[in-house]
C-alpha cells in the first residue's frame, strides 16, 4: 500500500502478523493511516512478516519510520520511539534460514549497499501473542495514538536514544 504517491521520502512501514493479536499492531496502523491526509512526502506500506520482501519497499526511502511491537521494559500500550543505531541488535541471534530474515538485518544489508536510512521505531508493548485479528484494549489505544502522532514524526527529524511518546 502506498499512500499520497509514490515519490515518498519517508516510509511509515507497518509490520507484524494480524493474525497473532497484538503482533498485528503496525499493520493495524498503516492501514488507519490510510483514512489521514499525509504529506505527499510520505508514503505508508504494510510489511507484514516480509522478510526479504522488505529490501524493495525501502527503495528512495531517506527516512524510515517503524511501527511495530517489541518486548519492552514498558506498559502494554505506552509508545516509545528508539531512533536505530548500531546498538539496536537482536542479541545472540544467529541467522540459520532466509525465513528468519528480519527489519534489522534488511537495514543492515542497506548499509552494505551504501545506503544508510535515518530509521527509528515507533513500538508498543504486546500484551498477548495469541490466534485473534483483535488488538488487545492498550494496544489498540496505543494505535490509536500512533495514528495522531504519526504525521508530526514524519516532519521532524528523528531524535538519539529512546524516549516515551505517549503513556496510557
């Protein structure tokens, strides 16, 4: 999906798995954004569980923007926003199948093209991992927020470090 044409600068990439729940949260975003005016600047894709797919979605991207899940020293439903450096690593994770391919390691396989991309992350915390298309209740407020938040991000430069957005 790509919102406002497709000359964007910024890419709001939603990912996760709709049919897991709370997984689904920056699909279930990227699809509510579709109903807002974005600048013709930013376009706005669902990646799903893309893996290697994701490459070609960050084609002319100079900012990338993230919106996802992650298990966070944090409450279900809180926004956080981590700007991506070379200390956001999975720990341990070792690549065994093409099918374990994840954001982290497409934005790495960028950096070896010569092709770095200011990136951050827009994350909840799930509160359940489980067969629903339902958002649980924090998180579907913490979507709602995203939807609001989400234009501002995308014509401000993103900020070091990682810091709180919005709480319940």
């Amino acid at each position: 999906m790509r919102k406002n044409g497709d000359t964007g600068k910024t890419l709001v990439l939603g990912l996760g798995n709709v049919v897991m729940g709370d997984e689904g949260f920056g699909v279930h975003v990227a699809r509510r954004l579709q109903d807002i005016d974005l600048p013709g600047s930013v376009r706005v894709e669902e990646g799903g569980v893309g893996g290697f797919n994701l490459l070609g979605s960050l084609e002319g991207a100079e900012r990338l923007l993230v919106v996802d899940v992650m298990m966070l020293d944090a409450a279900p439903g809180e926004l956080r926003l981590i700007k991506a450096g070379p200390e956001l690593r999975e720990p341990g994770k070792q690549i065994i199948s093409f099918h374990q391919v994840g954001i982290l390691e497409i934005l790495q396989m960028r950096e070896l093209l010569d092709h770095e991309i200011e990136t951050a992350f827009l994350v909840t915390r799930p509160v359940k991992l489980e067969w629903s298309t339902e958002l649980s209740p924090p998180v579907q407020q913490a979507a709602e927020r995203a939807v609001r938040v989400i234009p501002r991000l995308c014509q401000e430069s993103f900020k070091e470090g990682s810091y709180t957005l919005c709480s319940r």
